[in-house]
C-alpha cells in the first residue's frame, strides 16, 4: 500500500519511514515527487562510507536489486547515532544531503517524534471513539463514512491544539488532546453550534474552553513506542525545494550521540 502514497508528496514534505521500506524503486518514487525523506535502515544493510561529513554523517549509495552490475547507485547521506544511557544504536539514511544546513542530531531527534504516530492511534481509537465502541454501520459504505467522520474531528482537534500552543509559543505536544477532546464536547453539549466544521477558507476564531474559561491544560507527551508505518509529515517550507528545519528542543537534541562510522579494518 505503500506505493500509493506517492501520490499525496510534493516539494516542501519530508516522508519518514521505518525499517524494511528501504529499496531503489521506492526511493526514487517519492524523491520523484520532490519530497525529501528520512527513513531509518536495518543494522544488516550495508552502506559503503563514499564521503565522511564534518557532523559524523557520510555519504553514501544505494543500489536497485535489479541492477547487480551496479551502474546506477543513488547518493544519500547516512547517519547513525545512540541515544544516551541506551546501548541501541540507529542508522538513518536521508535526501538531504547538506549536513550543514541539516544536522544529523537535528535530523535524529526529529525521526524519533515519527514514533508520536502510536499516540494519534490511541487518540482516535481509545479516546475519541472509546475504547469499547464498535462502528455501527451495517454496510461498508457507512463504516468507511464514519471512519472518515473520526478522522476529520481528529484534524479538527489537532488544528485547536496548533493555535492554542501557538498563541503561548508552546510545542504543540505540550498541550492535552484528552482536555481538548473534554473541553470541545462540553462546548458542543453546552452552545449547540458552537463546535460546527467552518465553510472552507474560514478559520477558526477561538479555540474550545472550559467552564472556567482556561485553555486546556498541558501536559507532558509520555515516549511511545516505535511503529512499522509510515507517516507524511508537512513541513513550512521555505521554498519550493527546499524543506524547513522545524526546531528541535534542547532536550531532544541533546539525548543523541552521533556515532562516526568506523574505518573499514575496524
């Protein structure tokens, strides 16, 4: 299914992806497209040191399975790097092949928040729709409707969480999607009306609060754990080509030890 996703990349996206989606044709798929990407590589796949970058990352190829001749390598940058107070070690490879304009720590901690994707899964799953509700359509038409119906107020929620974190220069992982999720629904039960989807090109004026008028709360996003899907992440791109490098949080980028790669006799 994977193959599909092509179709909604572009200039301006980075794809993150876990592993065993790396191979020649689908690389060149999405890199087609314009999008740039940043998938993590299996500890077996080997990836020759053509160039050594001043960040600990190194330039590299990759080869189609159909092309034993070698003829046709694709260049990408490679990065591998530990966490701290952990033994397991991490190999990225990526389009982005400035390592001065994108730090291998920068792009590190940026492919551990693609395993965030567990805590949308339980978001829709677990409290949006319940964790003991069943779909109630009899027909595979209505199932698909209200499968879309969740994800669209999962957007919309999301999009209250951007612009409430936004307004206290916050990370937008700061703010609860449980209060958010609470303080929506108490809108709706108290102002009938009052949480409708807005026509198209009109955005939404105030987020939801509580009875007590705050915003909701914030809270700490717990580590998930890692996921086999992939996620098409959008970034503001500062042009056509190029993506923008969301900033990281010193935390984040602090928890990461780049490791060099080894001279071939060692």
């Amino acid at each position: 299914m994977v193959g599909r996703l092509p179709r909604s990349c572009g200039p301006g996206q980075l794809v993150l992806a876990d592993r065993e989606f790396l191979g020649v044709p689908l690389w060149q798929a999405f890199t087609a497209t314009g999008a740039d990407l940043l998938w993590r590589v299996p500890a077996n796949r080997i990836l020759p040191v053509d160039k050594r970058l001043r960040d600990g990352s190194w330039l590299s190829h990759i080869h189609a399975s159909t092309d034993p001749a070698r003829r046709d390598p694709v260049e990408v940058r490679v990065l591998a790097y530990q966490l701290k107070d952990t033994a397991d070690g991490y190999r990225l490879v990526t389009s982005l092949l400035d390592a001065r304009r994108y730090p291998a720590r920068q792009l590190a901690a940026l492919y551990r928040e693609r395993w965030e994707i567990e805590s949308v899964f339980a978001e829709i799953k677990t409290h949006q729709r319940g964790a003991g509700v069943v779909l109630s359509s009899k027909t595979p038409e209505g199932v698909r409707q209200q499968i879309w119906a969740h994800l669209l107020v999962h957007h919309a929620l999301r999009e209250l969480m951007l612009r409430t974190a936004a307004t206290r220069q916050l990370d937008p992982d700061r703010v609860s999607f449980t209060e958010t999720l609470r303080s929506a629904r108490r809108s709706v039960t108290v102002t009938p009306g009052s949480f409708s989807p807005s026509p198209p090109g009109q955005s939404i004026a105030n987020p939801p609060t509580g009875p007590s008028g705050k915003a909701p709360a914030r809270q700490t996003t717990p580590q998930p754990a890692p996921c086999g899907e992939t996620q098409d992440v959008q970034l503001p791109a500062q042009s056509a080509r190029t993506p923008h490098m969301a900033p990281t949080t010193h935390t984040g980028t602090q928890a990461i030890l780049i490791t060099r790669p080894q001279p071939p006799d060692q």
